[in-house]
C-alpha cells in the first residue's frame, strides 16, 4: 500500500481523454499517444472515459489496457454523459503533477503535448491552446468566432481560442475543479478561473481521422449555453437593463398617446405600428423567460443530489 502511495505521488503525467464511439481512432490514437508521451522520459497514465460507447470503443481500450496495464487506465461510463462530464471523472481519478486533455478524434496531435509540457516546465499554471487553422467546416469555424467574441466581452475569461481541448492543467487546478463539483460545465472556462498564471500555444488542428462529430446543432448550443450562462450574470443584467429602457420609452409613448386622445380626441390610425411594437415586446419577454429558465435549471440541477456521472467499472493495474 505505501509502496503503492509512493508510486501515485512521483506520476508526472496524467493525460485525459473522453471517447464516445471512437473505435475507428482507438487504434491510432494509443499508438500515437505512447509513441509521443515515452519521448517526454517522464512517469505518466493515460486515462480514457468511455462516455457510454456503443461501438467497440470499449472492446479496443480494454485490450490496450492489457497491453500497456500500467500506463492505461479506463472509467466505463454506465451512460452517455457528456465530454466535460468524461473528463471530470477522469479529472477524480488522476494522479499526475501535470495534468493533459485531448480529443479521442486525432484532432489533436498528441505530438503536440510536449509544447504544452515545456510550458508547464516553465512555470505557467495552466496551459492553453489555438488552433493555427482549424480543420472544421465553415459554419463550426464562424459559429465558434462569434462565440469566442461574446465569451470575450461578457466573461473575464481570455482565451484566444476556448474550443480547443488540448490543454495542461496543475494539480492544483484540478484539485479546485474536482471540489467544486460542477455539472454542465465547460473545463477549459472553470480551469481557468482557478489558474494564478496561465499562457497559451499554438497547436496544430487536424482534420478528424475517422467518424463524424459527436456534436450535433442542439448539443452545440447546450455547450455554449453552458459556457455563456455557466460563468456570467451579463446577460440577465443586460436583459434588465434592456427592460428599464423600454419601460422608459413606453412611458413617453403612453404620454404622448394621452396627450393626442386629449386633443385630438380617439383614433384608430397606427393600430399595425402598436401590433409590431407588442409582437415584439412579447417575443423579448419569452427570450426573457427562457434566459432566466436557464439559470433556474442550472440552479435546479445543482440542488438535486443525483449524481453527476454513474461509474459502471474501472479497468486499472491493482
Ligand atoms: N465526446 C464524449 N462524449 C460526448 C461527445 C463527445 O466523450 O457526448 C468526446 C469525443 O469522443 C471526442 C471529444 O469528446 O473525444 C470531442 O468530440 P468531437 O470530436 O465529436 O467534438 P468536435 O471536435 O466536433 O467539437
Ligand atoms: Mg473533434
């Protein structure tokens, strides 16, 4: 047992991935993986979270784990709960000092790690990355630049580029996230509330070697809710803020109503113009309604005790 403590304590490096249906990159992935990580001459794991696979995801990361037992480890997720959910409860199980994560996907290199361990090496708390070009459709790239700029204004997160999962992280970092106990959360956005000296680099963007997207329209927007509404007020202040303005306006319309009733006496004239005005009022209340129900939920969420992440097993060297 001790001896077994002392063998966690002296792990450099922890290196996090997510998978959910990946079994045509399992292959490719672990080879690429060890062949660059035993370059670094540094102690280090490999730990996968099988996010509730339903290919051979499973089956392949078994039997890497039987090969390379003391540098693979593997949470098998009961259900599909999510990338950031996958990482978290690998976040729970790691032991290194420094601690990476990275797409199951190849759009990441993971010859790429070492830039980010030499920043580590450097001083630098967490270590975060750009795509130089990203290798996604045009529409992800555009979307992801708008939302890159919102982020930008209405968080004090600085980022360049908040999509890009290849990141290091200190053992300190992940211990506050691992305490803080989020759910529906975006990691690069919580890790870097907890870092006290974070940097950047550029990293290579591959396009994706097998498989398509495990992202579709609605899962993209629920991340960016996530990351929007996850950590900032902005919007319901500014949504407040937006109503005192038209509260004022519609006040100087109802006087001015009053004052031509008065002297003009009733008329009907304008009836579309009010038609549009309520139409759109009413529309601004319902994105209110919805704006707010998203904070709710995410209170709601946080309140209930069912868990975050159901653990079926895990396959690790005793
Ligand atoms: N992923 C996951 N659970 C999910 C969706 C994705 O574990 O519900 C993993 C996926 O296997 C990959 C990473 O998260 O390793 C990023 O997913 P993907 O490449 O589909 O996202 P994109 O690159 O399109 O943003
Ligand atoms: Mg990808």
């Amino acid at each position: 047992m001790a001896k077994e403590n002392k063998k966690k304590q002296s792990l450099y490096l922890s290196v996090v991935v997510p998978v959910y249906n990946e079994e045509e990159n399992i292959p490719h992935l672990c080879k690429r993986l060890i062949t660059s990580l035993d370059k670094l001459k540094k102690t280090y794991e490999i730990i996968f979270t099988n996010d509730g696979s339903k290919d051979r995801s499973l089956e392949l990361l078994t039997s890497f784990h039987a090969k390379y037992p003391d540098k693979i480890r593997i949470i098998d997720f009961h259900g599909n709960y999510g990338q950031h959910m996958a990482i978290m409860a690998a976040f729970e199980h790691c032991r290194g000092e420094v601690i990476v994560t990275l797409d199951a996907d190849l759009q990441n290199p993971p010859e790429e790690i070492a830039k980010l361990i030499a920043k580590m090496d450097e001083g630098y708390d967490y270590v975060g990355s750009y795509r130089d070009s990203r290798k996604d459709n045009a529409f992800r790239t555009y979307v992801s630049k708008i939302v890159n700029f919102v982020r930008e204004l209405i968080t004090d997160i600085k980022m360049a580029d908040h999509g890009c999962m290849l990141r290091a992280y200190s053992r300190e970092i992940i211990n506050q996230i691992v305490a803080s106990q989020e759910r529906s959360t975006f990691i690069p956005a919580l890790a870097y509330k907890f870092s006290s000296n974070p940097t950047e680099v550029e990293v290579r963007h591959d396009e994706r070697v097998a498989g398509v997207s495990k992202y579709n329209l609605y899962g993209l927007i629920r991340l960016n809710f996530d990351l929007i509404t996850g950590f900032s007020l902005v919007p319901l202040q500014l949504f407040t803020m937006f109503g005192m303005v038209i509260s004022f306006l519609s006040g100087l319309l109802v006087a001015y109503m009053l004052g031509r009733r008065l002297l003009i006496g009733p008329e009907a004239e304008g009836v579309f113009t009010l038609f549009a005005i309520t139409f759109f009022l009413i529309s601004v209340v319902i994105m209110g309604i919805g704006l707010v129900g998203e904070y709710l939920g995410r209170i709601f969420q946080n309140i209930s005790h069912r868990p975050r992440f159901v653990i079926r097993k895990i396959i690790e060297d005793k």
